[in-house]
C-alpha cells in the first residue's frame, strides 16, 4: 500500500474536532520502515501540521538514539504527526512531555487505567512499558518542524521474547483486546487540546505542573541517569521549565538533565539514612 498510495482514498479527516489550530488528518500504510520517517518525508514536501501517519507495521520502528522499537504487525498502534509549533525553540523539548500526558489520558479515558510516566517519554504500568515517544526536529522550507511518534503495544503475546520483562500491553493490562481506532480516535482529541493548550500564554507552566502531579518520578524518587558519558545519582526535584529533570546529588548539587535514561534505584525510595 505504501508504495502505490492513493492519497484521495487514503486520507480520511477527524471530523468531530473543534481545533483551532491542529486539523489531524490522518494517511494510512500496512506497512512503513517507520511512521516517524515518513512523517519527516510528508514535512519536507510541504505537509500541514497535524498530518498524521499511521502503519499497521513498522519494519524499522525507531526509539531514541536509534534504538529499536519492536513494531510487529497490527500488535500496536504507530503513529507520527507533523508539527509546526509556534512555541519558543527552548520549550519544544516540552512537546515530548505534553504527549505523554496526551498517551495517558487515552488510555484512560478508552480503558480505565492510570499508566506512570517516567522522564521523559515512557508510558508505564507495573514499572512495565506500555509506550513510547519519539519527538525529532527537522528542518523544512516551511521552517523548523516537529515530528512526534507514538508507539503503543495493544497486543498480549506479540512482542519479542526479549521485551517480555520490561515491556506490556493493553491487552495484559485490561484482559481484553483493544478497539485501536477508538483509541487513535482519543489521542487526536486530547492532542490536539493539549497542543493548543501548549501555545496559550499559561500553557507551558500548566503543562509542566500536570506532568508533576501524573509522574512517579517528578519529586523525591531515587534515580540513576545514565548520560551520554557518564551515570549520575540522586533524587528527582521536579522540572525545569524547558522539561529538564532536575536531580539533586548526594552532594546536594543540583543536576539539568536535558536527554538520557533514567531508572529508579529500587529499595530507596523515600528512604531516610539511619543517623
Ligand atoms: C522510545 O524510545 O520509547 C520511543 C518509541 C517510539 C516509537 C514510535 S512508534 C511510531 C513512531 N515511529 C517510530 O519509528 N518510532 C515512533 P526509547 O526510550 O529509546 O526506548 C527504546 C527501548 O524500549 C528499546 O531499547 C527497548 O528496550 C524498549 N522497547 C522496544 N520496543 C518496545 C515495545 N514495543 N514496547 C516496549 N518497549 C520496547
């Protein structure tokens, strides 16, 4: 499909939506390397914010720093949108933050559970990964634009054997096989709220306090942060406002981190040191 597409019958709108800004409008593939780099591709031809892409299959579905991100056929929902943000440069970071609230309230409201957040893109339950957020820049004759990914695993039983202890889907969670339209169908809606929110005076610092109050590991949590060339240690102090996590060592310095994993350090957790 993807390589003879016919976009007139391919493209359908998302009607119901009273958007002021993004306008999703949606372009179905069986199959894509990976939903991201065809959202890149739209972008440099000239696509509109809010084209989102959709595969059934990624063959090289990407997380960040071109790790894999296991896309088997119709065992979950990938997808990319264009942006064209109109926020200042420092705060795109804030784009990644935003979705995963977006990811979260879908998953609510289409199945009734709370999933975890962890800095800055992971979607958890049970300290399991449910979804991912891959946010990439490019530039184009329109100018800068964004293009965010999602991937979230519906499917019980589908993912590589590998994943299996530190990864999850709707369907373990819930016991049921998701409805993945209707949940596309909700993550259009909260985004394009969200990301109209996103571009009001108040929208960063609103934003930035609902992460806080939706994440674990926002305040207080025990955290080692693997850098590019170094590991850090300490506990989490909320967000800067450009999304950096902010980390206190145990020499009570105050860390910014801008791009890197984290994992909680298990056992410690609000823990005192005995005097
Ligand atoms: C991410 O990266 O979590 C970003 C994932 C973004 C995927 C979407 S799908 C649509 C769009 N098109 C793309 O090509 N990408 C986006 P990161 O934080 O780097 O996590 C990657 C790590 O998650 C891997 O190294 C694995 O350990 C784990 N992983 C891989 N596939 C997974 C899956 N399906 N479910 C849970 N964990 C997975």
């Amino acid at each position: 499909m993807n390589e003879h597409f016919d976009p007139v019958n391919l493209v359908s709108r998302v009607d119901n939506l009273t958007i002021q800004r993004m306008r999703p409008t949606i372009l179905r593939f069986d199959s894509l390397p990976s939903t991201n780099t065809e959202a890149a591709r739209q972008a440099m031809r000239g696509a509109s914010e809010g084209l989102c892409i959709v595969a059934l299959e990624q063959t090289a579905g990407r997380g960040r720093r071109q790790r894999v991100w296991a896309s088997p056929k119709a065992a979950g929902l990938y997808l990319s949108i264009v942006l064209r943000p109109r926020i200042e440069i420092n705060s795109w970071p804030l784009i990644t933050l935003m979705t995963s609230l977006v990811v979260a309230d879908g998953l609510f409201e289409a199945f009734g559970f709370h999933a975890d957040i962890k800095w800055p893109n992971d979607l958890l339950v049970s300290g399991r990964k449910v979804s991912g957020i891959l946010a990439e820049t490019i530039e184009t004759d329109q100018g800068r634009a964004a293009i965010v990914g999602i991937g979230v695993n519906l499917n019980a039983n589908t993912l590589p054997e590998e994943l299996r202890d530190v990864a999850t889907s709707i369907e373990e969670v819930t016991g049921h096989a998701p409805d993945a339209e209707e949940l596309l169908r909700l993550l259009l809606l909260s985004f394009s709220r969200r990301y109209n929110a996103l571009h009001q005076a108040s929208g960063p610092e609103e934003m930035l306090k609902e992460w806080t109050t939706c994440s674990s590991y926002s305040e207080g949590t025990r955290v080692r942060v693997s850098l590019d060339d170094e590991i850090v240690e300490g506990v989490t102090r909320g967000l800067a406002s450009d999304g950096a996590l902010r980390v206190e060592t145990d020499t009570g310095e105050i860390r910014l981190v801008r791009a890197g994993d984290i994992t909680a350090v298990r056992g410690a957790q609000g823990a005192t040191p005995l005097q």
